[in-house]
C-alpha cells in the first residue's frame, strides 16, 4: 500500500462524502486506502458511509478528541507507506495524490508535503508558512517595508500572503487541510504518533516544527491544485474566540521553539499588540460599514 488517506468525519455526512467520492473519482496513479474517522457524530450513523462507499475502512470513535487524536485512530489502523491526512472540507480535481506522493518520494529528506489550494471561487489560500518570529511580525505589521522589496526576496522571506504560491519551495509549514507525510517520521514522534495536546487549530505547525527539528524538509508542491472550502465563521464573537485560541497555541509553540526568555517575552508583546489591534480594526469597520472582515 503506497498512501492511506485518512478523514475526519463530525457531522458533516454530505461534506464529507463529497471528498471521499472525489478521491475515489480522481486518483488513479497511486495504490492507496480510505480510512474514514467518524469523531462520535450525532448527526447520523457513521454506518451509513460504508452503504456508499464500502471499500472504506470505518473507524468509529466512541468521543470527539479532536483533530489530532481523530488521525491518531486513524494512523493506527493505516497500511500505507505515506500518510495522508485530507480535511472533509476538500475537493480533488485532478489526480493530486499520486503527483504529491511521486513528488515528495523523489525528494531528498523530503518528510512532509502539502499542496496549492484554492476557495470554490478561486482565489488562492495562503498555505506554505514561516514560522513567527519578531522580525516577521514587525515586517508584517509596517507591511510597506516588505511591499518596497522585489517580489522574489519578499515571498522568500515571509512566505503566507506575500507568496503567490506559483512554485514549489521549501517552508517551515503547511496548512493541514492536506498534510502528506512518510510514515517513518511517526518514529522520532513521541509515542511514535503525532501530538494531539491541541484539540484543534495550530496542529499543523506544531508538527511541522518538530519534524524540522532533526533536518527533515516541509514542502510546499504547485504542480496540482485541489479545492478547500474553508468557509469560516461570519460571526465576530466566534472569530474572536477562535483567534484567542489560535493566538495561545502559537504561543506554546514559540514557547517550546525559544524557550520561556526575552525573546519569548518580546515577542509576547508584540503578537499581542498586533492581534489587539487587528481586532479592534474588525470591530471598528463592523459598526461603521456593517462588513465582517477576517
């Protein structure tokens, strides 16, 4: 078995079937498995998957753990050579599997991969990531001094919006809508599966920060697009409360990649004083034009 794609299902049933039946649909070149984790939904019975989709292996989880801890039950049950994990938001188009996997295959020190994605409408989702630094969020919050350098240095340098991703190129980490991965990093993992102390939101970096840690390279690949729907909430509160919980996961991995030092408390500062404002813009533009912006 060369790639096991593994989903998470919570009662998303027709989402979630949509990506299972463009996988089916779309990947032909590359010998690969299905491994659907329902997370204890309560919209239906997760049964009803195998009804149209029986070459599925189902694993039922008898609570919602999360994002990481649903893969982890997952992994568990996987026979491939690489690992793929693929939200149930998400739309192949093209056979994007097989060109990731011979991609990353033929990679040296290649460990994880992830691909271009783009929104039902088109536009491009910013997935090939730096990880924060002081000198990326001061770059990013006086953002002519990044707009004054040539395209090539500018993206280079801050990847995530400033990067048009048109090429393929080396990062410190990838949105894990998409998250293609040799099952050998699993060994240097602690429990040789992958850290599930984050419900949900910021594991993709986290992992990817302690894969990089030995030398093994994060990738981003263009040769294929799929689509993620990634719709969002359009309710302040709830974009708040999500920020909030982005914002202490980002912590904890500065925390773990620095240390608790001046830098650590630096940067505290600054992200803080970036995120207090980018809110308070939000709610500003809000009551005065009536627009939610994210």
């Amino acid at each position: 078995m060369q790639v096991s794609i593994i989903i998470i299902n919570y009662n998303t049933f027709t989402l979630t079937s949509n990506c299972i039946r463009s996988v089916i649909e779309r990947t032909h070149n590359v010998e690969y498995e299905i491994i659907l984790v329902d997370n204890a939904s309560t919209e239906n019975n997760p049964e009803i998957f195998l009804k149209e989709f029986p070459q599925i292996k189902l694993v039922k989880s008898t609570i919602n753990g999360g994002f990481a801890c649903g893969n982890n039950l997952g992994i568990e049950r996987a026979c491939g050579e690489y690992i793929l994990l693929l939200n149930s938001d998400t739309i192949l188009t093209e056979d994007s599997i097989s060109k990731c996997m011979h991609y990353l295959k033929n990679y040296q020190n290649g460990a994880v991969l992830g691909c271009r994605m783009i929104f039902p409408d088109g536009k491009i989702q910013h997935t090939a990531r730096k990880f924060r630094s002081i000198s990326w969020e001061l770059l990013d919050l006086f953002l002519s001094i990044p707009m004054m350098m040539p395209y090539q240095k500018r993206s280079r340098l801050m990847l995530g919006k400033y990067f048009k991703c048109n090429e393929n190129i080396e990062c410190d980490w990838i949105n894990g809508a998409f998250f293609l991965f040799h099952r050998r990093i699993l060994e240097q993992m602690s429990g040789k599966k992958l850290d599930d102390r984050f419900f949900m939101y910021g594991e993709d970096q986290l992992w990817c920060e302690q894969i990089k840690k030995p030398g093994y390279k994060i990738l981003f690949y263009a040769g294929t697009t799929i689509i993620h729907l990634n719709s969002g909430s359009t309710d302040l509160s709830k974009q708040l409360m999500l920020r909030k919980t982005m914002m202490k996961h980002e912590l904890e991995i500065m925390r773990l990649r620095k240390g608790k030092g001046v830098y650590y408390y630096l940067f505290v500062i600054i992200y803080r004083l970036k995120e207090s404002t980018r809110n308070i813009v939000k709610w500003i533009v809000l009551k005065s034009s009536g627009k939610l912006i994210k």
